[in-house]
C-alpha cells in the first residue's frame, strides 16, 4: 500500500527551508503519536540522512523522542511531562467513549493520547474488567478501583510501547472480550485503519478478533490518512469516535452497514 499520511499536508513540488521541515516532522508525529523515516521521507521527499539529521536536532530540542526507526511524541513517550497535542479533542472523544461502557463489561484497551485521555474519565464507580497490552494504560486504570485489570505480559515494543510478543497472541486467541477500544495513526476510507510497524499491526489484528465489538478513537486530523501496511477494513469496526459532530460531512465516507459514528 502507497503511503498517503495526512492528506490535509501533501507539499508541492518544492524544496521546503530545514525550519518547515521540522514544523512538518513535529506537526505529524504530534498527529500520527509516531512516525517512520521512511515516511517522513516519502512526504517531504528529501534523503533519510536529511530527516535523520532534523529528527536529531528536534529530540535534543525536546521536541520529539528518538524512536528505533523514526519519532514519537513527547506527549506519549513516559518520562516526558508535556502537553497532549490537540488534549480538547481527545477529551471529546473519551466523553463520548464513556457510552459504550457498563457494568461488568469486559474490555480489550491499547495505549496511547487518547486512551489516556478516556481511561482518566471512567466513573471510579464502573465495575469492569479491563485488559491491556499497554503498561502504561494499566498503570492509569489503577486508580479505578472497582475494575480489575490484567496486563498481558511479554517484550514491548519501543515503536509502540505495547506487549508484542508470541504470550500476546496466545493469550487473546482464548479470550472474547465485550468491547476492544484501540486509537489508530491513519484512517481511510478506502485502506481502512493503517500504520507501519509490523509488530504492532499484528497485536492490533489479535486484539480486533478478540472482541465482540470494536470501537476506533481517532482525532479529526488522522481522518483521509493512510500509512504502509493494513490493520483491519472499516466494515470490521463497530464504532468511530472522533471529536467531531456525527453528522459532520467530513464523516459521511466513513459510514458502512455496521459501523456507527459517535
């Protein structure tokens, strides 16, 4: 699959000053949470050596996390104190998360910005069972006291910072969870919910067929976007949750016989 990240930003033809190349590395790994140099070189269309060079000055800057690979968000990287790129936004969306829950659900979460976001407004009261592939997501649903939560165990990844190894597939092979909520860094209507990195694409897949029901947490601006290598199709997603009103035209691509926008 072509890599198409962020449509809204396709450059033209023009060599772009080092300043608007690192604006651009920062505004899409802030959208994406991560990026690969090779994706970043297909967009600003310059040599691996050139990005790796900007991503360098950027993590000595503060600006980024050096990743194996490419770039993180600060925002999503522990040991980082900073402020979530577009934090209104995924707090829309986690309120409206909030619906699909109740008491005694069994729930399949992954990790990043916007799970954070979401797990930080579930009721202290919910009684549920929670499990993740994500350390960090654990560690925020500790402060929910009546839900129980199970971390599944195994190498993490430093791409995505989820458990990716073979315990991972052999747990979720045995379990059917009520509700798998996971955040995605592109979506299309047409390639459906991408990313790049292998490892984590396959954790996704386990995690989708481990569930009754799917729901998608994406930002607004990772809509009409694609990366390299394919997690699941839209009509294999129940829910869509973005910040923006359900009726929005930006939306209306999205909708498929199963899938219902919040």
């Amino acid at each position: 699959m072509d890599m198409d990240i962020n449509t809204q930003d396709q450059l033209p033809p023009v060599s772009l000053t080092k300043k608007a190349r690192k604006k651009l590395i920062i505004k899409q790994v802030n959208i994406h949470t991560r990026i690969t140099y090779s994706d970043l070189v297909t967009l600003i269309n310059v040599s691996e050596d050139t990005i790796r060079r900007d991503v360098n000055e950027l993590a000595e800057d503060g600006e980024v996390v050096k990743i194996k690979g490419g770039a993180m968000s600060i925002a999503y990287h522990y040991g980082h104190e900073s402020e979530t790129y577009a934090q209104n936004n995924k707090a829309v969306i986690a309120e409206k998360t909030l619906q699909l829950l109740r008491d005694d659900i069994i729930v399949l979460i992954g990790g990043g910005t916007t799970i954070r976001e979401f797990i930080k407004k579930i009721p202290v009261t919910l009684r549920a069972t929670f499990i993740t592939v994500n350390v960090l997501s654990a560690v925020e649903l500790l402060d929910k006291p009546m839900i129980k939560t199970i971390v599944i165990g195994g190498q993490i990844s430093a791409y995505s910072q989820m458990s990716v190894s073979g315990e991972v597939f052999e747990y979720l092979s045995n379990i059917k969870a009520d509700l798998c909520i996971i955040g995605t860094n592109a979506i299309d209507p047409a390639n459906g919910l991408t990313d790049s990195d292998w490892e984590t694409i396959q954790v996704k897949k386990a995690m989708i067929k481990a569930a009754d029901k799917v729901a998608i947490m994406a930002i607004s601006e990772k809509l009409n976007s694609s990366m390299k290598m394919k997690i699941a199709d839209l009509q294999e997603i129940d829910y869509l949750i973005t910040e923006l009103p359900a009726e929005s035209a930006e939306l209306q691509p999205y909708k498929t016989k199963n899938l219902t926008i919040l």
